[in-house]
C-alpha cells in the first residue's frame, strides 16, 4: 500500500514539474514578444517630404546681383523622434534652413550645393535636388521710362482702345552688367485674366524689364508696381424706330394711332454690327386692342444692345 502511494506521489510530481516547465516557457515567449515589440516601437523611423521650401542664398548683396537660380526645393525628412519631426514639418517651429553658400564664388554661372544647416539631433535630411546652378554679375542700377503696353486684341467687342497712361514715369532698374545692357524698355502690361470690356480699366500692376525681342528679364524695379489706367470707347450709333401693327385690327374699329415714348434710341456692338443695323423695329400686336390703351414693349436688335431697352407705347382707337 505505501509503495502505491509513493508511486502516485511521484507520478503527481512529475506531471507538476512538466506543467511548471510548460509555464514558464510559455512566460519566457510572452515576455521576449513584448520586449520585441518595444523594441520595434523604439526603432519606428518617421518620415516626411516638404515641398517648396524656400532656400536661404548667402551673398554679396552690395556687389553682385544674382540671377537664374530656384527658389525653393525639396526636403526629405527622417526621424525616430516623431515631436522633433513634426516640429521641422511646422514652418511656424522649424529650426533647420536650406543654404546656398556663395560668398566665395566670382561673376559667372556656378553649380553650388545646396546644405541642410540648424538641423536638430535625430533628425536627417536629404535636399532634392543636391545643387543648384546660380549666375553672378556685377551689380548696376539704371533708371528707365515706363510704356504702357495695352493688347488691344483682348477689347472686348462693342469698345474700341483709345489711351492708357500710368501714375509712374522713371524707375530705377538693379540687375547684372550684362542683363541692364539687354534691357530695351520697361513695361507695364495688364494680367491676361483682365477684361477690357468698360469704358475705362484701373489696375495696379507689376512692372517688368524686357529685351527688344520682349524676353523679361531678371532685375529689381523700383517702385515694382505701378497703376495702369486704360480708356476705351464704347461703339454707338444712333438710329430710328419704325413702327410694325401685326394682327387682326378688331372689327369694331376703323384704325388705330400710336404715340411713341420716343423715336430714336442708342444702339452699341461690333462695328460690323453697327454697321449693319440702320433702325430698330417696334413690333405691336393690335390683335386685343378694342379701346385706347399703353403697353411697355421690349426693344431689340438682332447683334447689338440697345438703349433705353424698353419703350411705353400709346394706343388710341378710333371706332366705326
């Protein structure tokens, strides 16, 4: 009897010893997998491309004037530390720039680096693209006359372009030696989305340098802006209106005499238009009429605008 208990007692032993072991195997795995996954939470790489970024160029002002060169570029961001990479992101907290470095380069067009400076720890970045190419010329500044420059395509029909004047006169033009010697006039045109298509248009606009083949070109003007005044003509003509009874005179009646508000009016279009327009028609159905009446007509005419654009008509009947 005591051996089958020893038996039993052993056997309960082992079976507890398997069932420990099971334990803490599987609390080792457990343990290893969720100290893996910190360790990957620790390591996650953050990344952001910012567009547009402005580049900071860095040279003698006073002597040179630069030209041909981006303005802005690409930057690649990365980071373990996703507080530190929002806070580049945000143009409001950045701390890093984009430098172009020329304060050691002579007249001429030179490809420069472009270098990622003030960028905190943990951060890295890559600028797209890498360099960038950039002119340097001899500063010169130069006044010039200021020319109104109207399209006169882009009157819109019925107007006809008669004169444009500008509250500037003289500017003063910075730009290389080279480019200043190009320069054949400064201009003062209007956007393309501008309408000339009232009696005068007023907009402030910005000046620009141009070759004698009209190639802008790169120069500070002073003042940039100035205020362009166009005058256009509408296109009129005078002409009469001619009178038409239409429908079924009542029978009751011998005739009937209308009185016109007025007798000529002002009609505005393309000059074809005008051109073939010599009187506007006034059209009245007499086919209700059967005492002394007015009416309020529409006046119109097929390719123009007409003015006044309605018309009070007076109709006395003269009965049988």
């Amino acid at each position: 009897m005591r051996n089958w208990f020893t038996l039993k007692r052993s056997g309960l032993a082992v079976v507890s010893l398997v069932f420990a072991l099971l334990l803490f195997l599987t609390a080792k795995t457990v343990a290893y997998n969720g100290s893996s996954n910190r360790i990957n939470l620790l390591t996650e790489t953050y990344t952001h491309t910012l567009e547009n970024v402005p580049i900071d160029i860095k040279y003698n002002s006073d002597e040179y004037f630069i030209s041909g060169y981006s303005y802005e570029a690409e930057v690649y961001l990365a980071s373990t530390n996703r507080v530190k990479l929002d806070s580049e992101i945000n143009p409001d907290t950045r701390q890093f720039k984009v430098v172009a470095d020329l304060t050691k380069l002579t007249e001429g067009t030179t490809k420069v680096s472009l270098d990622v400076r003030d960028l905190p720890s943990d951060v890295t970045a890559e600028v797209r693209p890498a360099t960038m190419t950039v002119t340097l010329g001899k500063r010169v500044t130069k006044n010039f006359p200021v020319e109104a420059v109207v399209n006169e395509e882009r009157v819109m029909p019925g107007y006809v372009y008669e004169s444009a004047s500008l509250d500037v006169s003289d500017v003063a033009v910075t730009s290389d030696e080279n480019t200043i010697g190009q320069i054949a006039r400064v201009i003062a045109s209007l956007p393309d989305e501008t309408s000339l298509s009232k009696d005068q248009v007023k907009e402030s606009v910005t000046l620009q340098a141009v070759s004698e083949q009209g190639t802008i070109l790169p120069a500070i003007i002073t003042p940039a802006k100035a205020e362009l005044t166009v005058n256009l003509r509408k296109l009129t003509k005078t002409v009469p209106l001619v009178v038409e009874l239409t429908g079924q005179l009542d029978s009751s009646l011998s005739h009937i005499n209308y009185e016109l508000g007025f007798s000529e009016v002002i009609i505005s279009g393309s000059q074809e238009a005008l051109d073939e327009t010599d009187r506007v028609l006034v059209t009245i159905d007499i086919s209700d009429i059967k005492k002394d009446t007015r009416k309020t007509l529409t006046l119109s005419a097929e390719g123009v605008k007409v003015t006044p654009e309605v018309i009070d008509v007076k109709l006395k009947v003269t009965k049988k």
